[in-house]
C-alpha cells in the first residue's frame, strides 16, 4: 500500500477530512491520535510522550502504541498488518467509544469557565 502525500491540506478541517479517508494513520503525536480516533480511522501510534498512548489505552487500542524509546520495527509492521486486517472491527470499537469521550470533554469544559 503506498503511503499519500497531502500537501493541499491547509487546515485543521482539512486535515480531518483527510484522516476519514485513510485506510491507516501512522503517527506520532498525541493529537494525530485524537484526530484520527475522531474520524474512526484506525491508528498506528509511536509515542514520544505517555501522553499519545495514554489516549490510545482511553480507547482501549494502548496495544496500537509503542514508545518511541522501545520501538521495534518487527512489532510496528505487525501491528500495521494486523491494523489493516481489522480495520473494521477497529473502526467499530472506536465509534462506540465516541460517545463516551464527547460526555467526558463536555463535562471537563466546566472547569474552564
């Protein structure tokens, strides 16, 4: 599968538009993730701060993520395959997560008030 350059991408709604088209999204920051899991687009994520896996186990995909510190290759490429496989059942999980996250954003919008 050959990787997609997108230089037309201007902004943040361009690129979420993006993401619901991708088949896999493989990254490494924490708000690829939430951008991705917005658009229900299966992520592979390589976390150079807790912060990007500590999202992914929210959705329960922590085993999608894999500290930049102890990557390995071997287990990335798995992981993609395997991603790519299911990507189904992986879209469907995070769809039924959706919810849940949008009721716990909306409640932590009182403490910015």
């Amino acid at each position: 599968m050959p990787a997609v350059r997108r230089p037309d991408l201007h902004s943040a709604a361009d690129a979420l538009e993006a993401y619901g088209e991708m088949d896999l999204m493989v990254g490494t920051r924490m708000h690829t993730a939430i951008f991705a899991l917005c658009r229900a687009a299966p992520i592979l994520l390589i976390g150079y701060q807790p912060k990007g896996c500590n999202v992914m186990a929210t959705v329960g995909l922590e085993r999608y993520c894999q500290e930049i510190a102890r990557l390995d290759p071997a287990r990335l490429y798995d992981s993609a395959i395997e991603l790519l496989d299911r990507r189904a059942e992986v879209q469907a999980a995070i769809l039924q997560q959706q919810d849940g996250l949008r009721e716990r954003a909306a409640g932590w919008t009182r403490y910015l008030a």
